[in-house]
C-alpha cells in the first residue's frame, strides 16, 4: 500500500502561509510596539495588554490553545457565529491548520523582531525625526537591514514551530486526510493505529525539515554577521 504524501504537502502549504502572515504582523506589530509615538497612560497599557495576548499562544498548553480558538470561531463563537452568517466554516478546514499554525509561531516572530528592534539606538530615530525623515523610511532604510539576522532567525523558528502545531490543530481543524492532516497528526494516526512504519517515515521527515531548518538559520546568522563585521 503506498504511503499517502497528502500530509507533507499540507504541513508544507500551512506552515508557509502561516510564516508569511506571522512576518507581516510579527514586525508591523514590534515595530509598533518599539517605535511608536508614545502616548498617555491608557496607550501605553493597551500595549501591554496586546503584548500579552500575542505571547500568551507560547506558554499555553496547546489543547487550551485550541479550545479557546475553537470558542472564538466556533459556530456559535464572536467570530465563528459572524463568518457562518457569510457562508463560511472555519472549523474542520484547511485555514482552520493556517489560523492554529500563526497563532503558536507569531509569538516568535513578534518577539525575535522586538528584541532586535529595541538594540536600535533611539537616538538615530529622535535623529531622523528631527530632520524630517518619515518613519517608514527610517524603519525600512535603517532599522530593518541592521535587524536582518534575527528576523532571519525569526522566520526560520517561526516555520519549523508552525510545522510541528499538533495540539490546537487538532482541537481546531480535526485530522481529516486529505484536509486538515498535517504530519503531527499523520504520525499520531499513524502510532494509534500500529503503522509504525508509516511512523518512523513521517518522524523521520520532520526531523530532516527542523535540522535543514536550523542549519539554514545558523548560516544565515553567521553570513550576516560576518558581512557585518567587515
């Protein structure tokens, strides 16, 4: 019986849209939070409240991730209750896997960017400001070059974290072959139903995957670095 690929090419479609959602949101909102105009009291705490909220996902079990998820865009969820009005049913579907998936690799995006952006020195921003430069012309020209290697790094961690999303994709999205079954989930079917062959292949290919992944991201880092130093 020929083993069913569906689940790589799944893992592999999820975790790159959910990395190119977390690139775009992960440093729009760091850049947010590091860089802009400071306001009053209730500006700054609303801040710490969506700082709150995007690093939660990291220390949440997963099965409470996903029951949560699965209250907001359940059928009779804030968000499910709206899109099933429109026609649509996240639940049991393939962006179902893409929403699980942003959600536990955003929180490593979002803090691999802040953390590179908070090494900028203020100074050349209050600088550019002063003379006149807009923002994003300092944010694009300026801070994110310096802040290339580890926004590398954060992209790489944040695909390999959103490839193996087992606990919240489950609760979320089911494991339908063919639909929604990511690899975690092949080989957890795959252990529960004694294929073990099936198993040792699909372990096998993601530890192929992460170890390409952290070899990629430490050539990446030491490229940078070393072009910056010289």
């Amino acid at each position: 019986m020929a083993l069913d690929l569906s689940p790589l090419w799944i893992s592999l479609k999820t975790a790159t849209t959910a990395t190119l959602i977390t690139i775009v949101a992960g440093i729009a909102l760091a850049r947010w939070m590091v860089f802009g105009r400071r306001g009053g009291r209730v500006r700054q705490r609303v801040k710490e409240v969506i700082d709150l909220l995007v690093v939660l996902p990291m220390v949440l079990p997963p099965t409470v991730l996903g029951f949560l998820l699965l209250l907001l865009f359940g059928k009779n969820g804030v968000l499910g209750r709206f899109l099933y009005q429109l026609g649509m049913t996240v639940v049991f579907s393939w962006p179902a896997t893409v929403i699980t998936a942003t959600v536990v690799a955003l929180p490593l995006m979002y803090r691999t960017a802040r953390a590179a952006f908070e090494q900028v020195e203020p100074e050349i921003i209050d600088a550019a400001r002063v003379l006149g430069v807009p923002d994003w012309y300092t944010f694009f020209r300026v801070v994110l070059p310096v802040s290339l290697p580890s926004i590398g790094a954060g992209i790489i961690l944040s695909f390999a974290r959103a490839l193996g999303e087992f606990g919240a994709t489950i609760m979320l999205a089911g494991n339908i072959p063919g639909k929604t079954q990511t690899i975690p989930l092949a080989i957890f079917l795959a252990v529960e139903s004694g294929r073990m062959e099936a198993a040792y292949f699909w372990v096998a290919t993601v530890m192929v995957i992460s170890v390409a992944a952290i070899l990629a991201m430490n050539y990446w880092t030491g490229k940078q670095y070393r072009f910056k130093a010289h």
